[in-house]
C-alpha cells in the first residue's frame, strides 16, 4: 500500500495520545510517540507519508508480518461466529490453538494453559513450579527479561527491574553464559560452558537445593542481547534440575514459532525438553494478546485430582485463538519458519557480518534466524561498550545518533542498550533483507565517529 498523507488527522492522533495516553517504560513529558497510520507486510507509515521497515516486529511479535489477509479473515469469521466465551467452557478456536501448539512443543509438553501475554505465563509458570515441588525459590539470569508484572519483573536481570524490586519474591539470579562478556575468564566456548554450569550448581548448593522450585531461562535472551546459549548449556541445566528435582522452565515469549528458524529456540539444542514453557508475541503475531503455558505430563498431574489455583476471565480468547489458529497455519503452508532459517543463513548473518568487517563500531554480531543483534563498542581490543550501562540522556547521545540516522534511511531500529537488534517479520524477502543492511551499514557510520 502506498502511504496517503494526512498530516491534519496525524497532528490530531498525536494531540488525544498526548493528552489521555500514559505509556509504558517512559517519562510521560519527555517522550514524543510517532503517529502511525497504517501497516503492511514487513513496513508502516506515518501520517506524513513516511515509510519504515520495522527491523522491529512491532515489540518482536509480528511473526508473519502486518495484515495478514488470511489472519484477518480469521478473526472477521470468529467475531462473526463467537466473539467471547468463558474459559470454562470447551470452544473450537481454543481447542485448536491448543493442540496445534502441543503438536510443536518438545517432548511431553501437550497441555496448554492459556494467558493473556508473556509476563502473566511467566507468573503461572512459576506459580506452578512452587505448588508442584513445595518450594519457594527460582533461580534467574542476569541479562535477562521476563515481563513486567510482579513476578516476571522481579524475575528479570536487566535495569527495568531496580524500580520495582522488592527484594522479597524469592528470586535468587545467577550468571548465564555470554562468552563476549564473560563473567567466567573463558577463552572459548567449552570454558564459559563448563564454568557457568559449576556456577549455576553452585549457586543452587548454596542456597540448598531443597528450597529452589525454579530455573528459568529465556533460550535465546532477547532484549539482553540475543545470546545463544553454548553448545551442552542447556543440556547440562536439564541435568542439574533433574538431579536436584528442580523444574526447569524456558522462556519462549520473544524466540519461539520461528524466530530463530524453528518452530522453537529449544529446537536448537537436541534432547532438551523443559517441564513448562512459557509462549506469546509470535504464537498469532500480536493480532489479537494472547500468550500460555506449555506444560509436561509430570507437573500436569500435579492438578489432575487437585484444583489449579489460578486463573483469567480471557484466558483463550476465542478471537485471539482463531488468530492463533491462522497464523499457525499460515506459517506452516507459506514455510514461513523456513523462510525464517534461510534468510537468517544465507543473507542477515552473512550480511551483519560484511557489516562487521566494515564497521569499527561493531563488536560483535550473534543469531539466528530473524533474531540478531549487532554489540556496539568505542573500542575493539578492550570493548568498551559504545555508552555506558543503562546510559540515559547525554550519556546515552551516540545510541540515539544511531537510532536517528537509521529512521532517516526507511529503517525503524530496535535499540537496547549498547545493542541494535535485528528482529525483523519471518517473512521478510530477500530484497527487504538487503534494504534492511543497506540502512544498518549508513547508520552505523553514526556509531563509528565514537570509535576511540
């Protein structure tokens, strides 16, 4: 679609935004949301006429794309059928979301507990850790997000946790492994493997192993990052949780239904099977919020005779599962995960790495699939990151010069810190993939003028 411009209803959007909205994560006065007018495919549009290539997803969950005709459709005809119903009740869209979903989860997981996004399936996740095991503690990573309700919050390792951290919630973190940065002095990926594990071990030894009902982990990180995981990690955190009977959870909000190539990050990592894991953004694109839990056969019987204690009036949206239902199949006959892997292979990552090569300003660039991010730094040799840790204002100038001269070329970048991650649709074509770089290598020029 090509963009109409209306700056008139634009300064109007922006003007009601302003005076009655009250956005997340933000100084309310000292932020300026840009007014958006339309989507499609891979871009949207301002009210001005200008158009971006969202390497965003949205907020990473826009999967297939926007608009996609088919998902539309779906949610028209189940508006037109069954608009909402009660989560007690048996429903088609709900059914069918949730066996479609166990027919791609690893191992055992084939029950599906329905939430209304990610952070509150990282509440119930763990809410179901503690009544299963009797226990109170869960283990999570530093560089870590898990959502922004009490819990999930208290549950992340990044910066956005310190307003909100009550220091009571039974949350005890550890250091995952990030070979760039290691905590551990490795030199190489054995090392950080091994030294992380005997960490992880360790920690739990500490704070005995009879009190810890948790680990979760994101199995990719994403906002943190995007560290995959060194080969045998997750497989030797499965052992640990067995050894210990401790229920490993893993965190497929951002990674999972073909972010990473596969269905799932975990499908990465052969013989790994988690006890519950968490799902949304991805699952319907964020046509329509819905997010769950996958749950093993194990925790499962833990509430077969004895009543779950929790619950959603909106859990299994008929409208958010008949778009879950639709994207799912629209991945599965447009071999959009596919798509997802061979762009990944053979043209973001070959590309991200020319840019590298090219780019003093470029540290390090890691992923998979349509999951990427480029680690910025003023120094090569000592790494010193591009600004500092959770810089803001004057500190944070070169990030937001990056940022700036991004959108100047058509690309809307996704920045966290020192990182700008590349978290385009699943969908991308080759040429929106070579448009996408070709934007990145121009504003990282940005970046490269504070190269010591």
């Amino acid at each position: 679609m090509t963009p109409q411009p209306n700056p008139q209803l634009g300064a109007a959007v922006k003007a009601a935004d302003r005076a009655h909205v009250f956005h997340s994560w933000s100084a309310q006065e000292l932020i300026d949301p840009p007014a958006v007018a339309g989507a499609e495919g891979s871009y949207f549009w301002d009210y001005d006429g200008n158009r971006y290539l969202d390497f965003t997803s949205g907020l990473v969950f826009t999967n297939i794309g926007y608009q996609h005709p088919k998902v539309v459709a779906a949610i028209q005809e189940q508006a037109a059928t069954m608009t909402t119903f009660a989560p007690a009740f048996a429903v088609e869209a709900r059914s069918e979301a949730a066996r479609l979903i166990a027919e791609r989860t690893p191992g055992d997981l084939d029950k599906i507990f329905f939430t209304n996004a990610g952070a509150d399936a990282v509440e119930h996740a763990v809410r179901m850790a503690r009544l299963h095991t009797g226990r109170t503690k869960v283990l999570s990573a530093y560089r870590s997000y898990h959502g922004g309700t009490q819990q999930a919050i208290n549950l992340t390792g990044d910066p956005r946790r310190w307003a909100s951290d009550s220091g009571s919630a039974g949350v005890v973190r550890f250091w995952a492994p990030f070979l760039y940065r290691s905590r551990f002095y490795a030199e190489n990926e054995r090392q950080e493997c091994e030294r992380a594990l005997q960490h992880l071990e360790d920690t739990i030894v500490f704070e005995g192993p009879q009190t810890v009902a948790a680990i979760i982990l994101e199995t990719i990180p994403g906002t943190a990052g995007i560290m995959t995981p060194p080969p045998g990690y997750l497989a030797g955190v499965r052992e640990i949780c067995d050894r210990y009977g401790i229920v490993f959870i893993l965190d497929e909000v951002m990674a999972g239904f073909g972010r990473t190539g596969k269905w799932f990050a975990v499908d990465h990592f052969e013989g790994v099977v988690p006890d519950l894991m968490t799902f949304a953004k991805g699952v319907n694109s964020g046509y329509v919020p819905l997010g769950g839990v996958a749950i093993s056969g194990a925790v499962a019987e833990t509430f077969a005779r004895r009543p779950y204690p929790g619950g959603l009036t909106y859990s299994g949206h008929p409208l958010a599962c008949a778009a879950a239902v639709a994207t799912i199949n629209v991945m599965e006959d447009e071999g959009v995960v596919e798509n997802a892997a061979r762009l990944g292979a053979d043209v973001i990552g070959p590309g991200l790495a020319d840019l590298a090569e090219r780019h003093p300003s470029v540290g390090e660039v890691r992923g998979l699939g349509m999951f990427w991010a480029l680690e910025l730094v003023r120094n090569r040799e000592t790494r010193e990151p591009l600004v500092p840790y959770n810089a803001t204002g004057e500190a944070n100038a070169p990030m937001a010069a990056f940022g700036a001269a991004a959108k100047k070329h058509g690309l809307w970048p996704f920045i966290n810190m020192n990182r700008t991650h590349v978290v385009p649709p699943c969908t991308l074509t080759e040429a929106e993939a070579k448009e996408g770089l070709a934007a990145l290598d121009a504003a990282l020029t940005e970046a490269d003028a504070h190269v010591a």
